[in-house]
C-alpha cells in the first residue's frame, strides 16, 4: 500500500480465500471506487490490498483529508456489494482468523476462544483486524498468539 504510515485503514476479512476470478473482480470493483472516492468532494488518497487472498484492506492518508462518515459509508456499501456478490461474510466481526503453518482459519469467536482455553489452538499467529493505521497493520496486525489481543484467553 504507497501510503504514509499514518494513513487510517480498514480490514474487512473473508470466510474463504478469493479465487483468481473473484481476486480481478474485487480488484476492478475497489479500482473504480477508489478513483471516485472522495469526502465532501475532497478527493480521498487512498489505496487498497488484498493480503492472503482472503482479506481486503483499505487505506487512506487523512493528511491530505480526512475519511468523513459520509465516505466510510461508501466504503461499507462497496464492501457490501463484494460480499452481496460473493458470499464472503466480509463484515462478521464475530470471526476470529489465525495463521497455522502457512494455512489460515477461521473460527466463531465463541468456538475460538473456547479452543485457545482448552489449548486445542496454539502456537499460531492472529489477526488483529481492529488495528486502524497503516503502520499498526504493518507492526502489529499478525501475531503471535501469545502477544496478541487473545493472550487474555491463555492460563
């Protein structure tokens, strides 16, 4: 993502991978609204990822202006629209996703944290998809579980 580190960002994660041809249409859809993204008419500098093919994060360097309510709005709409289109659960907040080996998972939050106390889940790495900067995604979005926001869970 080519913006500044600062740069406020959003993580909308899929109960699945993207295959080649929901990744080019995704990309196409995020494309058009990117270049017509804007805040009370202040174009927006914004840029987009698709990390692992199963998630999509959204940028925007508010040092140039700021993301209004109005422009997360459109933001949740095309998200919506992908997730119309494709079934991916894009904005279930209750899925917890973790890295094993290369392999991502997906779990329930309920399910993942009854998993992580019964150490039926360990030595893996979460996402944290609440991190809200470019530069907390680049730090601190994939952990290793024993630093990360579900340390908590651990005896």
């Amino acid at each position: 993502m080519n913006l500044a580190d600062d740069s406020k960002i959003w993580i909308f994660q899929a109960n699945r991978k993207f295959s080649i041809e929901e990744k080019q249409a995704i990309i196409a859809k995020l494309d058009n609204f990117i270049a017509d993204w804007n805040a009370h008419g202040a174009e927006l500098l914004a840029d987009f990822d698709l990390p692992y093919d199963q998630f999509i994060v959204v940028g925007v360097d508010e040092n140039q202006a700021t993301a209004s309510g109005c422009s997360i709005d459109k933001l949740t709409k095309i998200v919506r629209e992908i997730d119309t289109d494709y079934s991916f659960d894009l904005l279930n907040r209750m899925l917890v996703s973790y890295e094993n080996e290369e392999e991502i998972f997906i779990e329930k939050l309920p399910t993942f944290k009854q998993k992580v106390k019964k150490g039926e889940i360990k030595n893996v790495k979460v996402f944290n998809n609440g991190v809200s900067s470019l530069n907390d995604f680049k730090q601190n979005w994939l952990l290793p579980l024993e630093e990360s926001w579900a340390k908590i869970l651990l005896n």
